[in-house]
C-alpha cells in the first residue's frame, strides 16, 4: 500500500474514532459546537433506587429516535413493574419466614438435645437397669437420642451375650490381617482341595467386602478407599469374617457396621457388630434361612392386612410380596434406604424395642406414601421402595410409625411371628438378596 494511500486510510480512521476519544471540552474547542447535556428522565427522577434488573427498563422512556410511549402504556408499564417488584417481595418474606422457622426449629431441637443428654447422662445412664424400662425413658427414648449418648445406650441396649472383649477383637484383627497377608500371596501346589476350597470362599469374602466399602454411603466419602473410616471399616468386616466362618460376610453388612463406627469406638464398634447379628431375626435373614425369612414376611403380612387393607390388597392384586422390598430393609436396619440421621432414629427405637420396631417401621413407610402407591403398579411401587423419597421427615415417618398397631387378635408382635407360617408363601427371590 503507498504512503499517500497509508495516510488516506489512518486519517479516515482517525475522523470516525476522534469524537470518541475526546471529552465534551474538547471536542467543543475543535469543532465549535456546544455539547448539550442529554436531559434525565423525569421517570428515572421518580425511581427511588436504579434500577439493577432488565425488569426495571420497562419504566425508561424510549430512545428519541424511536416513538415515545402513550399516557396508556407507561401507566400499563408501571403497574407491571409495581406488582413485579411486589411479587418479589412477597416471595423474599416467605423465603425468610421459612428460614425463620427452619432456624427455630433449629434451635429447639438443639435445647432439647440439650436437655436430653443432660437426663441420659445424670439420670439414667448411671442408674440404667433401674431406669431403662421405666415410662420416662421410654418416652424420652422415641424422641431420639442426643449423639453424644447414641453409641453408649446402643451398647448397652444391644448388650454383649457373646462376651467379647477388646482383647478377643484385637486377636481376630490379628487373624484377619494375616489372612489378607497370605491371601496376597501364590497358593502353594501342595494345599489339599479343601483347604483350596476354604481359601477361595475367604478370598470371595474379602473381595466382597473390598467391594461393599466402596459403595458404603458413597455420599460421605469417609469409608471409601483413601477415606478417614475406611480401614476401620475393613477391619471391623474382616475381623468379623474369622470370629463367624459360618456366617462369613454377607452384602449389607458394610452399612451396619459402618453406621456403628460413625458412634463408637473400634473395638465397641465391633461388639455391638457381633451381638447384633447374632439377634434371631437379624441371624436368620444374614444366614438366608428361608424358613424363618417366611415366618417373617408372614407375620409382617398379618400386621400390613391389619392396618393397611387397601394398600394390602393392591400389593396382593400386583403379586408383590414382602421380600421384595423387606430384604434390604433388614438387611441394612433402613441405613441404606433412609437419610442417615433418620435412620440412627429408627435404630435408636429398635434397640429399645428389638425386631418389632423393624417391621413396625416398614408398615409405617407404607402408610406414609399410602396414597402414592395406591396409584402406582408393581415395577413402580418396587422401584419407589427400593429408592425412598430424600425429602421424608422424621416427624412424619414417626408420626405414622406410632399409628401402626402391633396388635391382631390380641396377639402380639412375638406371638404372631412364632406361629406364622402360610403354605401359601412364594419362594423368596434369590436374585432380590444379591442385589441387597
């Protein structure tokens, strides 16, 4: 390009950009003309903030190269902004009475709290045998138990039948650990069948517990691998696995063990474990002992028809049975399928109560979604059961929990259960306790 045209072009650029770089002084002194200040708008004046929203502008004049707005339309523009910002407003108050409220509330669950551990701790924890049937620490029982009392009244609840002491924990820790050294290593040509036999049902029971921790409430990532309780975990399950052989590890078990890490110490983490298990019902679904899971269900079935019969007969018309969504149920004590707050709540129940307060509170979850699940089929009620509603509250849960009656025929929970046994009762589906 030649100079000329060069100087052509960069003057040309220089006429178009010049007034903007200048300040209205100056571009007066070069071009003689006098810069009026736009004038503010009389209806920008009337505003008593600036406006901060695209909502606002509708209140703005238009540009003047466009027609101005009628008498009609600015009053129609202003009303539409009136009640927008009024909308607005009565949304952020009932946003912050709702925060009130949930603060409030707050509150009060915190002094009540309080005030309970002050009970557990000063009444009725030293004088427990004394106390714990007493009908004020029943009732102070179904409120729930304040965290820092949850792991020891759940010990002593649970009790310790089997006598395990921290030192028999320390030597089936032991166990597990060399077990899972020589697991690591090449079996030897020379071991016999049954010992070959016996190590790959430990290496298919470590696996599986490598494999349950992973998916341990996933949304802590505390159990996880790398997590703060994960080896915790893994030495509760493994220790487990060489004190009962005969029960080795059973998928679910991760939960349980895990809620009572998340409340006591190792060694008492592992005691409450052991007990627990050991309880019948608990013993019976762990071991797969079909005959009493039916009793179970059986029994379950009695109290649901009991309480329940609409919602009772639309299961019977589906051909739903119980195992369908009782296995993991029971399976986790509700950890896995409840928030975990609420689910310390029912165990908080259940360990005054025993198995009764299990089924007990699975009618009370039917009841609860009653309504829903009258309108639903069988792969939607399966799949609601499975996965539970994130937003149920305690306080309903428990308020229909405590409307279910254990009672049929005058006969109670225990006695039901003892004779329960319809001919009638599908098989339990094999497919239903791997998924558990």
């Amino acid at each position: 390009m030649s100079k000329k045209k060069q100087e052509d072009s960069s003057g040309s650029l220089r006429s178009v950009s010049t007034p903007n770089l200048l300040n209205a002084g100056e571009y007066e002194a070069r071009t003689g003309r006098i810069c009026k200040p736009q004038a503010q708008s009389s209806r920008r004046k009337n505003l008593e903030f600036e406006p901060l929203s695209t909502t606002a502008l509708i209140l703005e004049d238009r540009p003047a190269n466009l027609p101005a707005k009628s008498a009609e339309e600015a009053q129609r523009h202003r009303q539409e902004y009136d009640e927008m910002v009024a909308e607005a407003k009565k949304r952020e108050m009932k946003e912050a009475l709702k925060r009130k409220k949930i603060m409030k509330e707050r509150f009060k669950q915190e002094e009540n709290i309080a005030n309970a551990m002050i009970i557990w701790n000063t009444e009725v924890l030293p004088n427990w045998e004394t106390m714990r049937h007493t009908r004020k620490v029943r009732d102070l029982w179904w409120l729930g138990l304040p965290p820092s009392v949850r792991g020891k009244v759940w010990s002593l609840a649970i009790g310790n039948e089997l006598n395990i002491t921290h030192e028999l924990y320390e030597i089936f820790l032991s166990r597990a650990k060399e077990q899972w050294k020589s697991l690591s290593e090449t079996v030897s040509e020379n071991d016999t069948e049954d010992s070959g036999a016996s190590i790959s049902d430990r290496e298919a029971s470590l696996e599986l517990i490598k494999l349950d921790i992973s998916r341990t409430f996933p949304s802590l990532f505390i159990f996880q691998k790398g997590g703060p309780y994960h080896d915790l975990l893994h030495s509760v399950l493994g220790a487990y696995t060489c004190y009962r052989p005969d029960v080795g590890y059973v998928q679910g078990m991760s939960f349980i063990a895990a809620v009572l890490i998340l409340n006591l110490e190792e060694a008492d983490a592992f005691i409450a474990f052991a007990n627990l298990l050991n309880k019948p019902c608990q013993m019976a679904f762990f071991r797969v002992d079909h005959s009493m899971m039916l009793k179970y269900f059986a029994a379950f079935e009695v109290f649901f028809e009991e309480n329940l019969p609409k919602l009772y007969s639309h299961f019977k018309s589906y051909g739903l049975t119980p195992d369908i969504y009782l296995i993991e149920w029971i399976f986790t004590l509700y950890s896995k399928s409840l928030p975990l707050d609420l689910a310390c709540r029912v165990w908080d129940v259940f360990c005054r109560d025993g198995e009764e307060f299990l089924f007990r509170t699975a009618l009370g979850i039917l009841r609860l979604y009653e309504d829903v699940l009258l309108q639903m089929d069988f792969i939607h009620i399966a799949q609601f059961l499975t996965k539970l509603p994130e937003d149920i509250t305690p306080e309903k849960l428990f308020n229909c929990i405590a409307a279910v009656q254990m009672h049929n025929s005058n006969k109670k929970w225990t006695q039901v259960s003892s004779m329960s046994c319809r001919c009638d009762e599908p098989q339990i589906s094999s497919t239903k306790l791997n998924e558990c």
